[in-house]
C-alpha cells in the first residue's frame, strides 16, 4: 500500500470505522511506514483536542431556560396531560378523596364520548396537511434514501400497510420526506415529492372506495381499469384511487388534470 | 432537553458565532416539536435533531438567505479576541484555564476551513456520530464523511501546527 492510499484508510482507523480487510491493510503499513504512523499519532491526537475544546461549549443559561419553557408549554397544552395533571391535582388533595370514583367515571364517560365524536372529513384534513407543508408551517425533515424511508413508513404502522409505490421520476418528482399521521383515528402515511418546482404529498391508509369524498368527480381508467376521484378545496387539489385495501390519495396546486395524469403515471399533455 | 449541549455546540461551530448559534437551536426546537410526529420512538433522537439543525442551518446560511453576524466577524480585533470569550462551563484551576486556551485555538482553526470539511468533523469529532450516521444527517455517502474528514483534519493540522507540540504524546 502506498502512503498516498493510507491516508483516508488512517481517518477510519482513527474513527474506528474501517472494515476488517481495510483495517489489516492499514495496519500493516503502519507497521513498516513511520511517517504515516506518525500521521496516525497526530490525527488521534487532534482528535481527542477537538473533543475536549467542544466541552468548552456551554449552553448559555438564558437559552436552556427558554428551551426548557417551550417544551414545558407544549407539554402542558395536550389534552391527555391536562386531563392527568387534573387528575393528580384531585389525588393530592385529601378533602377530595372521596370524590375520587365520580372523577374516575366520569372520565371513563368523557373518553367514550370522545370516540363517539363525529369523525373528521379525512380529505379536507389531509389537504389541510399539504398546505401546511408546502407554506413551512410544518418543518419537513428531509431524508436520502427513498427505500429507507419507505421501510421506515411501514414500520411506523407494524406493518399493516405500506406506502404506496409511485415512481415519479418522469415527472420529475423525487420523495424527499415522510412521516405517520392519525386522522379520524386511521393511521395514514405522509410521503412528499418535490422536484421541478412543484411539490405533490401522497397520502396512504386502509379504506375502499366510500372514502371518496361526495363532491368528487369520478373517473374510470380502461387500462388500468380502476377509478380515480378529483376533487378540490381552496385551490389545493386531490386525486384518489384505490389498490385493493389501500387508498391512495395524491395532493397538489398542480392541475386537477396533470394531477390524474400524475396519479395513472402518464404524462399529462396539455 | 438532553441534547441541548450537543446541539448548541454543533450550531456554534457551524455558525461560528454565538447569536448565529442560539438562533439555529431555537429554530430547531421550534421545528422539532411542530414536527415530532415524524420522529419514530425508538430512533436516534440526537441524530434527528442535528438533522434538523443541520439543514436549517444549510438553508439559512449557506444559501446566503440570513447573513451571519457580520458585526463578530469583521474587525481584526474582534475577530482576535471573539474565540477567547468563549463561555466555559467550568473555570477554574490552570489547567482548565489551558484546555480553554486550546479550544479558542481549535475554536479560530475551525471557523477557517471550509463548510464541507467543517461540518464532518463537528458531527463525528465533536458530536461523536458514527460515519453512517454523519452521512444520513449530511446526505452525503459515508466515503464522502471520510474523505472531508481526512481533508479537514489535515487542514486544521496545517493550521494548528505553529500551535501544537510537535510531538502528540507530549500534550
């Protein structure tokens, strides 16, 4: 090996993240190479000083105090932990004991009617989602590797149902994020696409066809020989269909034309 | 709450500055907990937030969108005296004081290689993430992690040499 091909291999070993043929290799240089022995004392060395000037870094205490309300606040303003701190608040105080049972049931009797509620419209939600997405409302943590994110989706529902696989790279479009959602208590997965300027947000979950909403338009593809559903609130455009148990819903400001044209994965030509 | 150092020491490298620096973990707090439906129990947490940290500070401030403080950068002195004010947990006896003195020098040497060198070596050096894990955050390949960081340190090395003792077993 020469000196020129250690030197990233010496990086790894530093980092304690060659394989073991590469870290054989490297070794046995260094056994007959000196100056790249040397290399490898000082970048250890530097290392470990790089380490020890970042605990120099301390958080400012202003800072961690701010930090620190914001994600006390956010924690106080769930409902779950309004109705527990409630709870607690009752359990410590003694003249209240006996009034313990009543506040149990009727907690049992409020989150029964709370199941009970009329569920919310699934498709003006999930357009609701895309705008919030597509204005910066809600941060997207971007990801590489499109299969990791599939894998993770499906993972993030015990892998009861996957995210539906769309190629979009004819029309330019690349998955960028995703993420899990409950809505009307269904699990549904969130995958973006961006790419040339547009952003299209695919929606997945279990359902039939009677999750079309009942202003969509209806239209059946011969060669594919299913049904998609167009409809639209705000501006903002769905597209439905459905593979076996699973619904599709692909959402955009694109038109409701190049959407469909998107969704049966053939090039709208205007 | 527990990776509030981690992160603030990553955004405070990268941004080379102290207000640069607040602003990048406020903004990935904010973010994170409007986005916390993404992150899957389980994950690396720590991981996910530098992410987040990392391409909010890749927008903001690469792609020239916010400028840096320039007031911190810009004169001479300033520029002198920014890396020897840095807050310390821990004042105390000499040889604290020392490690102090080391960490502006570290502190100067990195703020002077380049973005891409920069980043690698605060994530694995300084944060210490794995290369697959620095990738996944930099969405770059994990040979990419190790060849900025071979580059990276051999430019701080350069940089660092008139600093350092010749011979690493001494320090």
């Amino acid at each position: 090996m020469h000196c020129s091909e250690a030197q990233e291999l010496i990086t790894g070993l530093v980092d304690d993240e060659l394989t073991a043929i590469e870290k054989a290799a490297v070794e046995e240089h260094l056994a007959e190479c000196h100056d790249c022995t040397a290399q490898f004392e000082r970048e250890m060395a530097l290392k470990r000083d790089i380490r020890l000037a970042a605990r120099a870094i301390a958080v400012p205490q202003d800072l961690r105090e701010q930090i620190a309300k914001r994600g006390a606040k956010l924690e106080s303003d769930t409902w779950a932990t309004r109705v527990i701190s409630s709870v607690r608040e009752w359990l410590a105080t003694a003249r209240l004991r006996p009034i313990y049972g009543f506040a149990v049931v009727a907690l049992v009797v409020a989150a029964w009617l709370f199941q009970s509620r009329p569920r919310e419209d699934i498709p003006t939600r999930i357009l609701a989602i895309h705008e919030s997405l597509v204005s910066g409302k809600t941060a997207l943590v971007r990801v590489n590797d499109a299969a990791q994110l599939r894998q993770e989706l499906t993972r993030a529902v015990e892998s009861r149902f996957e995210p539906v696989a769309l190629d979009l790279s004819k029309f330019k479009l690349h998955p960028v994020a995703g993420f899990a959602e409950k809505i009307a208590n269904r699990d549904v997965l969130v995958t973006v696409y961006e790419g040339d300027g547009s952003t299209i947000t695919c929606f997945t979950f279990l359902g039939g066809e009677a999750d079309a909403p009942q202003d969509s338009e209806r239209f059946f593809d011969p060669d594919k020989r299913i049904n998609f559903y167009g409809f639209s609130r705000a501006g903002v455009n769905g597209v439905m269909h459905r593979e076996g148990n699973v619904i599709c819903i692909l959402v955009s400001k694109i038109s409701p034309a190049e959407l469909l044209a998107v969704a049966r994965g053939k090039p709208h030509h205007a | 709450m527990d990776h509030l150092d981690h992160l603030y020491r990553v955004a405070f490298y990268l941004t080379k500055n102290e207000e640069d620096a607040r602003d990048c973990v406020q903004e990935t707090y904010a973010r994170a907990l409007g986005s916390y439906r993404q992150f899957t129990l389980g994950t690396n947490l720590k991981a996910w937030l530098t992410r987040i940290l990392y391409n909010f500070f890749f927008d903001a401030y690469t792609r020239n969108k916010h400028t840096l403080a320039v007031d911190l950068l810009e004169t001479a002195e300033h520029k002198k005296n920014f890396w020897d004010t840095l807050p310390s947990a821990n004042p105390g006896p000499e040889k604290l004081i020392l490690q102090q003195e080391l960490a502006a020098k570290i502190g100067d040497a990195i703020s002077k290689i380049p973005d891409e060198f920069r980043a690698p070596i605060v994530l694995v050096d300084m944060g210490d993430f794995s290369y697959q894990e620095a990738a996944d955050i930099l969405s770059c390949p994990i040979g990419t992690i190790r060849s900025r960081l071979s580059r990276g340190r051999r430019l701080l090395e350069k940089l660092l040499s008139e600093y350092l003792v010749q011979d690493p077993k001494e320090r």
